[in-house]
C-alpha cells in the first residue's frame, strides 16, 4: 500500500497535448454534424486551445485557463445566448466519447466514469448558462474535479 495520492484526472489523461487532440477531433467533426454544426458555425480557430486549456484546469492542470482566459466567469459569458438545447448537449457529449474511443483514451472504469461526470455536469450547466437571461457571477469559481469528487458551483 502506498501513501502517494493518484495522480490527477489531468496527469491520467496525458495532459495538455491529449486534450488538445481529443477536443481537437470533436471540433473537426462538429461542422459536418447536422445538429451541432450550425451552433459551431462561428466558431474560434483558438476554440480547441481553449476549451482543452478549461478542461486540463478543471481536471487539475496548470491554471492556464484562469490566468490567460477569464476563468470560470469568462467561459459562462462565452455561452449566453448560444441556447443549446438538451438534444445538442447530447450529440455533444455523444461525439467526444465517440472520439475518445477513437483516439484510445484511457478508457478504465475509474477514469471514464469521472470523465463522463465532469463533462455531464458541465454540459448541463453550458445548456443553463446558454439561456439569453443568465448570469454571470464574475466571482464564480473554477471547478475542479477529481476522482469521483467536484468542486463546483451549486445551480439551484
């Protein structure tokens, strides 16, 4: 038995390049997608750097995201008035573990499930911040998720 603590989500995943690989995939497919490409239509050519740059905080990577993008505050403004529908979370969430597989991700029970629980909870939480009235608190903190815990902010 050993008293080192499992190395972080972010470590598990293969860090900042694997991220950037597996969102840039996503991000490759979304535009030929009939119900996600016309909500990426607009979308950055930093989108991936980005988003891969959130999720590697997230998951307990550097705080790239927090020091050079705004932190959790700057991602809720990114998604107001976008109103994502709950069939576009799914085809979302669909397409990334699609390839996830496809790219060999870690795919252990003990990964895949925190994984799928950050991006499940996550793309919630995008659907309830795309709403035109939502708000956004500029003091809200950074989630940050682990191996079966999250530190995140309650939506009631």
């Amino acid at each position: 038995m050993t008293d080192k603590p499992p190395p972080s989500l972010y470590a598990w995943v293969g860090g900042a390049e694997a991220l950037e690989r597996l969102l840039a995939e996503l991000y490759r497919r979304v535009p030929n997608d009939a119900l996600l490409g016309p909500l990426f239509a607009a979308m950055s050519p930093e989108h991936v750097k980005h988003v891969a740059a959130f999720v590697g905080e997230v998951f307990g990577g550097p705080k790239l995201y927090s020091e050079q993008y705004g932190g959790h505050p700057a991602m809720i403004r990114h998604h107001v008035g976008r109103m994502i529908s709950q069939a576009q979370r799914k085809r979302w969430m669909e397409m990334l573990f699609e390839c996830a597989d496809d790219l060999g991700v870690a795919s252990d029970p003990e990964f895949r499930s925190s994984m799928i629980a950050y991006f499940e909870w996550g793309s919630r939480l995008a659907v309830i911040n795309s709403q035109p009235d939502a708000a956004v608190d500029e003091h809200q903190p950074m989630p940050t998720w682990g191996w079966g815990e999250t530190k995140g902010p309650y939506i009631p």
